[in-house]
C-alpha cells in the first residue's frame, strides 16, 4: 500500500507543476530560479531524528519534487506572445 501511495504522490508532484504552466504559462524568471533554490533548500535541510519517517520523507520529497518541476520547467516552457496585426 505504502509504495502505490508514494507514486501516487509522486505523480502529483510532478503533474501539479506541469498543469500549472500549461494553464498559466511560464513567469518571470527569477520566480523559476527561486523555486530552483527553495527545492535544493528543502532537499538539503536536515531533519531532527525524532521526525524521521516515511511520512515526512514523502512530504518532503514532494515539495522538492514540485519546485524543482516547476522551477525547471518555467525556463524550458516560454511564454507565448501574442502579436497585434496592425492595419
């Protein structure tokens, strides 16, 4: 049960992130970059021992899943420019 619910979560974070940017498109840069950070961040923080646990190491692998998703993805996905036509 324990491994279906870890891809299940998983797969979450990575379509969370995905579907946002296809909805929303990519934003600014540095938004991208500060996502890139906050997921290296949540991945090299060290945890007490008393919270050591599945739990935990799925929730946080999540976060770091998903900021990462879509902090790489907003410079892989441009956003689309609309040009007016002029007359």
């Amino acid at each position: 049960m324990f491994a279906l619910l870890a891809v299940l979560v998983y797969v979450l974070a990575i379509g969370i992130p995905i579907g946002l940017l296809y909805r929303y498109q990519s934003q600014r840069w540095f938004w991208h970059a500060v996502a890139i950070a906050a997921a290296l961040a949540v991945g090299f923080v060290p945890t007490p021992p008393e919270w050591k646990g599945a739990a935990l190491d799925l929730a946080f692998g999540f976060f770091f899943v998903v900021l990462m998703v879509w902090g790489i993805g907003g410079f892989v996905v441009m956003p689309h420019h609309h040009r007016e036509k002029h007359a």
